[in-house]
C-alpha cells in the first residue's frame, strides 16, 4: 500500500535556528502534500497544500515565509521552519493524497518539534 | 466552507461499555468525503474509515461500527465493547470531492474526541 515517509520524528532545535522536515512518498508518486500543524490537545490545522512543481498554497493566517514548503518532485515535499521561536513547537504532519485508493490520504507519522 | 463538529471532548468509560463517538458536518458540497482516524499517543494517524457521500450504508467491521445520515448531516461511530487498546484521539474528518469527483480535496477535521478506556 501507499506508504509515506517523514523525517525526523523529533527535533530539538535552538531559537532563531532553521529546522527542514521531509516528506516522502515511497511507493507512489505525489503529485499534492498537505501540512498539518497539532498544537498539544487541539486538531490538526492545515498550513498549506503542497503541489509538485508549482508555488505552496497556504491557508489564512500561515506565514508563508515563516514556513517555507518545496514540492519539487513527485515524491519528495520539504517544509522548513525558518528562525523558530518557541510558539513553533508543535507537531507537524504531512500526508500525501494517494490518487483514488480507498484510503484517500496517506499520513506521515509525523515530527515533533520543540524550539528551546 | 466545510466544517466537522466533535461535541464530545472527553469520554471516559469502564471497559465492555459501548460508546458512541458524534460527528457533523457541514459542506456546500454534493459530493464529499467522510473519515474516521485514530491517534494513539505516538502521534501517527489511524485510518479507520471512508465514507462518499452517495453511500449511505452504515458498516461494521468488527467491534466497530459507523452510522451515516445525510437527513442529520452526521457520522457517528461506536465501538462495542470497548477495551483499553482503544484509549486515543479519535477525528472525524470531511473532505471535498475534487477534480470532478474522482480525487479528494483539502481535509477538514474535527476537535477530536479523547477516548479513555479503563480496565
């Protein structure tokens, strides 16, 4: 089945620092990413939707400079956090839309982030 | 714009109940897409169902079982005999049909409903 990859799992990272997450897909092509963001307790938000070879589209109120996302191959998307501060610490998910399989999205399994 | 409602924060209940889990939904949308996922405490998400809105067969697999209305605009899911395994984040989420129908859109969840079982 449609397996997605995301690195790492955990992260520690000093402020103002930049930290990239990778997604990728295994054993299908991506043509669409989306990104989550979990803040501890609550739902997983959308920040953008990811699209192969074309410019991020972000939801309102996502910085887009703040979180810088690259989609360029049908297998790999990035989302880089750049000059974290602490209010970044969350969970971030990546799941990929697995064409028409029953299954509809495939998710990563996610990164934690923490910005000390 | 979509939107899925988890009434249900919290629900505590003794192993072997049965607990119903409650979701609706809202959507301009004649053809869409409704999930159930589960998130233990690793983080990652479970897929546990997919439900087009043309289906309105409810479905059992297992200790599981969802109910579908469109009448209501509601997805509700109940776990018979619930056990400690099944303690974790349950979403209910929608999805808009995109490219005609035949793909699936951006995904919008719910709060989440926090399931604890105890023994």
């Amino acid at each position: 089945g449609a397996v997605v990859s995301q690195h790492p799992s955990r992260v520690i990272c000093k402020s103002g620092t930049s930290v990239k997450i990778e997604c990728r897909s295994l054993d299908f092509q991506a043509t669409t990413m989306f990104w989550y963001r979990q803040f501890p307790k609550q739902s997983l938000m959308l920040m953008a939707t990811s699209n192969e070879g074309s410019k991020a589209t972000y939801e309102q109120g996502v910085e887009k400079d703040k979180f810088l996302i690259n989609h360029a191959s049908l297998t790999l998307s990035t989302l880089t956090v750049t000059s974290a501060h602490p209010e970044d610490s969350s969970f971030y998910i990546c799941s990929a839309r697995s064409g028409q399989t029953y299954y509809g999205y495939t998710f990563g399994s996610g990164t934690r982030l923490t910005v000390v | 714009a979509q939107k899925v409602t988890q009434a249900q924060t919290e629900i505590s209940v003794v192993e072997k109940e049965d607990v119903t889990l409650d979701c609706v939904y809202e959507t301009r949308d004649t053809t869409y897409y409704l999930f159930w996922y589960k998130q233990p405490p690793s983080g990652e998400l479970v897929f546990l169902i997919r439900r087009n809105s043309f289906d309105e067969q409810n479905e059992i697999s297992g200790r599981y079982s969802w109910n579908f209305q469109k009448s209501t605009s509601s997805f509700n899911f109940t776990i018979t005999a619930s056990q400690v395994v099944d303690s974790a984040v349950y979403f209910c989420a929608l999805s808009e049909a995109y490219a005609g129908g035949t793909s699936y859109g951006k995904l919008t969840f719910g709060q989440g409903t926090i399931l604890t079982v105890h023994p």
